[in-house]
C-alpha cells in the first residue's frame, strides 16, 4: 500500500496487533531464502455471493492472462519458481499444483465463480502471476505463522461431502495458528475452519512471492488487491506488512 502509516490509522488497533504477530519459521526461510509473504488485513467488507462487480474483475483478469502467456500457467517464470518450491519440501506440483498454477490453467475454460471476496483476490492472483489466499480472520485462534509440519498438525477439510480431519506430511510448509493448519503446501489447500463466506467481514490476506518477482511487483499486487476491496466497498479499511 502506498501509504501504509495511514492505513494503519484507520483499522481497529487489535488488527494492527494480530498483524504484527504473523511470522515465518527459520526453516522455511532456510528451504527458500528468496520468499517474502505481503499480508494484508482488511475490516468492513462486503461479502456474499459472486456478483456484477467480481464478475468483471474475473473476466479482466482472464482476458490479461490469456494475453500474457496464451494458455494460461506455461512458462510463466514466478509460477516455475513456486513449482521448485513445492518440490523442495518433496510435494509433487503436478498432483498438488501451488494456488496461481492451478488458476491459471483453468483460464482457457473458465476460472470458478464462488463468491464475491474470493472472486476478488482470484482475479488479482491470475492478473499479477501470485499465489494468493484469503481467511476470515474472526475464526483465527491466535497468530498466523508459516512453518514446516511435523505431521501431527490437525487440518479441518471435507471429503465426499463429509468433514474430516485431515494431517499435512512431515517437513510440508504450512500455514497455521494456534488451533492448527489453515492452509497446506504453503498455498495448495485452506482449511474450512478459516475459510471466507458470505458472513466474512474481515479477512487476512497472504500474498506470496519468491524471485524472480520483484518486491515493487509484489506491492503493486497488494495494492491492486486493497484497490479492488475498496473499489466493491468504500468503507473497507485496510493495512499491510511484508514479513
């Protein structure tokens, strides 16, 4: 954000407070030295169903990435980067694909319509080329960190229609918080427990990025993705780190 000092200003001193306390293990940082995570926390949202406003943002999008790359996910550099990610903590990215990987190519047919704040950060993950995730942040236990598992974590997902609880291998980066995994493989799958709905209104916002993407393009995603929660809704209030 450009001017995040006033951003700070205008939310609620216990978002400012539960931003400052997301971290990032050493060991993620020694796996891959070159990942920086842009989060960004935002009260007064509009959610509910997949609408006008978020049909537009989608459809721009779609029609960028097409002419950006063609079809989608190939030879895009940031999304080979994440691929190296994720076989770097030994996941495979061609059954579990890194979040921007898996939009991107589903751009040919289509990106999914699921609802109006998740149709928002798809559409900035597909235009910037970023892995990013949203979260209801009223449903956080504690802070959010970054982190390799040891396997035992509890993941609160669904199967078959069913809810399950499901535990990331060990050595898998995951997100987590102090009542366990939100999102698995760094950015493949978020859990249900965190997850936004139409009652969502305020969300953590986690943008991802290794090199060759720059730290101003990672700003410029994160702006781009505050302008459009803004854009939806003028009373949405916003702040950023970079950690």
């Amino acid at each position: 954000m450009n001017d995040d000092a006033q951003a700070r200003r205008d939310v609620n001193p216990d978002i400012k407070t539960w931003l400052d306390t997301v971290t990032i293990d050493p060991a993620v940082r020694e796996l891959r030295p070159d990942y920086r995570a842009l989060v960004i926390v935002a009260e007064g949202l509009r959610p509910g169903p997949s609408d006008a406003f978020s049909e537009e943002l989608l459809a721009a999008a779609e029609a960028s990435a097409l002419a950006r790359t063609g079809d989608g996910a190939a030879g895009h550099p940031h999304v080979a980067a994440w691929r190296e990610a994720f076989r770097d903590f030994g996941a495979k990215p061609q059954r579990t694909r890194p979040s921007v990987d898996g939009l991107l190519r589903r751009v040919p047919a289509g990106l999914p319509r699921v609802d109006r704040l998740t149709d928002i950060y798809n559409a900035i993950s597909v235009a910037h080329g970023i892995p990013l995730g949203g979260e209801d942040l009223d449903h956080y236990r504690g802070p959010a960190f970054l982190t390799r598992a040891d396997g035992t974590e509890s993941f609160e997902t669904t199967a078959a229609g069913e809810a399950v609880v499901e535990h990331p291998e060990p050595g898998e980066v995951v997100w987590r918080d102090d009542a366990g995994v939100t999102c698995r493989r760094w950015n493949w799958r978020q859990c249900t427990r965190t997850r936004l709905t139409h009652d969502t209104t305020r969300a953590v916002f986690i943008l991802d990025a290794l090199a060759p993407l720059s730290d101003e393009a990672l700003a410029e995603a994160g702006e781009a993705l505050v302008a459009a929660l803004v854009a939806g809704d003028p009373g949405v209030r916003a702040c950023s780190r970079l950690v």
